[in-house]
C-alpha cells in the first residue's frame, strides 16, 4: 500500500492522541488527560507514525519529544483539528438557523414598515446569516421562488405556487401622497371622495396595481372618479413628477421613511376606517433552508395576532 493510500486510514483520534502527547510529554500523562488506556494511546501514535512512515517522538526514559518530522506533523494535526472544529460549528449553527443564507424577494418599499421591522429584527438574532433582498415584480418573483433562486416571497394578494405554502402576515394602511401645498395636504385626514377629479399618478411596477383597483372599488360610477395616470416608471420618478405639480399617488404605508422634498403622506378612510392592502408570505413547501425556518418562526411569532395585521403606524409628515 502506497503512502496516499495509507494517508487515507488515518483518524482525527491518531492526531488527537499525538497532539495530547507532545503537549502533556508523556504518553501515560496524555492517556490520563483523555482518559483512555495507556496502552491504547501508544499503539494509536505507532499506527500514526506507520501510516506516515516517520518517527514523531523520541522516547525515553523521561517522557517523549516531537521529532523534527514530528514538529511539523503536530503543526498541521492542530490546524486540521482547528478546521474540524470550524466545520462542526457552522454545521451546527446551520443546522439551527444560525448562519447559512436567506434570499427575500419583495415588491413594496423596505423604508419603514414590518417588512424593514421584520429583517432587522431577523439579522440581529442571527448575524451569521447572509441576507440577499430582489426587488422585482410579483411574476418575476414567483417565478424565482419556483426555480429555487429564492427562498421566501413577501407580496400583496397573491395566490400560491402549486407545491407552495402561503402565510398571512401583516396588513399596510393606503395613503395619499401629494405636494405641500396642494389643498389637501392642509388635512390631517382625506376621505377617498375627497380624490374627486384628481389626477392620481401611479408606477406601472407592482403593487401598484392593488392601489388602482382599491381607488376604482371606492367610486361607484365614472363621475366624479379620479383620473388614473399609469407610468412606466419607478416610484421614485412618481414622486418627481409629484413635487412638480402633475398630480398625487397613493402609497403604501411602508413607503412613509422615503422621504422626498415637498410631498406630505396623509392617511385616507372611508366610513369604515383605513384602507388596508394584506401582504402574504410564500415558500416552497419542500424548502429545508434552516435559515428559512428560522424566518418563518419569526414571522409566525410576530404577526400571530390579529392586531399585528394593522401594522405600525408611522409618523406622517
């Protein structure tokens, strides 16, 4: 049998044994350390020394010494030992949801919110876990969550994947955004027939879509219904064309910390209360991601209760 072949047969104990050996000198004070027989320990670092065809102690009457082939075994041996130890502690903290990595895909804004809540909260409790956010629309996003490219997809009204599962979780309170000095923005609280003959500017990207049909299901006839302009555009360039006077939009609450010069967000309601827009999460159901379970537990733990669905409320300016 050659060397690499017998290289093969050597065990962590081999290197254990030797290491306890040259630190304690003696091969019956190294037994007792670990506590294993004397005679069990002696033979394991002849066989060590037969697999690698070297002698790495001088023994003597006195105890051992590493040989100079010896010294540089024991170096390395700690540094595989070393490695094992890394290996088995990432495997562990994997295996728990402690490190690994978790890809989140979402269409609304991470300025403020439970989805920003959500992941701060999730990265403080396991650091170690690498997170990759996409924003793109619901097709795209789905679409990756079928292939695997994702792990978790945060979306309004969405129906599930056909080996998906789907988990309520919060509900994000509609507002209106609109100049400084447009005369609306002089009340602290708009009513939804108060948009009456306003030109209402929304993104042709997701979720806006939610945003048109919930302002069309709140007129009953075209008279007096806002103007809805669509634009191929981001929301960012909404609140451009905003600032300059060519009309108003509706937001989603989580878009209150995305401040832009001049614009002020103002709640609106009808006779019922707020208008609300309900997120969901959805995942594959054979996705054993650890770092994915660990999520879930934090998503199901903080949106349990039907009063974590209303969301936080942001400070309105």
């Amino acid at each position: 049998m050659d060397r690499v072949s017998q290289s093969a047969h050597i065990e962590l104990r081999h290197l254990r044994y030797a290491i306890a050996a040259a630190d304690c000198g003696s091969f019956r004070q190294a037994s007792e350390l670990l506590a294993v027989r004397h005679s069990v320990l002696s033979r394991s670092i002849s066989q060590l020394e037969h697999l690698l065809g070297a002698t790495l102690f001088e023994r003597s009457s006195g105890g051992v010494a590493p040989t100079f082939a010896g010294r540089s075994v024991l170096r390395i041996s700690r540094m595989v030992l070393e490695q094992v130890g890394v290996l088995a502690t990432i495997a562990r903290s994997s295996g728990r949801g402690e490190a690994g990595h978790l890809s989140i895909g979402f269409c609304t804004s991470i300025s403020a919110g439970n989805l920003r809540t959500s992941i701060v909260e999730f990265k403080n409790g396991a650091p170690d876990i690498e997170i990759t956010t996409v924003e793109r629309s619901r097709i795209l996003l789905m679409s990756a969550l079928t292939n695997g490219t994702l792990d978790i997809v945060i979306v309004p009204r969405q129906k599930p994947l056909s080996d998906g599962v789907m988990l309520p979780i919060w509900c994000e309170r509609v507002l209106v955004l609109l100049p400084h000095d447009h005369p609306l923005a002089a009340r602290e609280m708009i009513c939804w027939t108060d948009l009456r003959d306003q030109t209402v500017l929304l993104s042709e990207h997701d979720p806006d879509s939610e945003l048109e049909d919930l302002l069309l299901s709140k007129f009953l006839t075209d008279e007096h219904r806002p103007k809805v302009a669509r634009r191929d555009v981001s929301r960012a360039t909404i609140k451009s064309l905003i600032s300059i006077g060519l009309g108003i939009s509706l937001v989603m609450e989580s878009d209150v910390d995305a401040s832009f010069a001049g614009l002020v967000y103002r709640e609106i309601q009808d006779g019922a209360g707020s208008s609300c827009i309900s997120f969901h999460a959805h995942w594959r159901e054979g996705n054993v991601n650890p770092a994915l379970q660990r999520f879930l537990e934090l998503l199901t733990e903080r949106y349990r209760s039907a009063s974590a669905f209303e969301g936080r409320r942001p400070r309105l300016s």
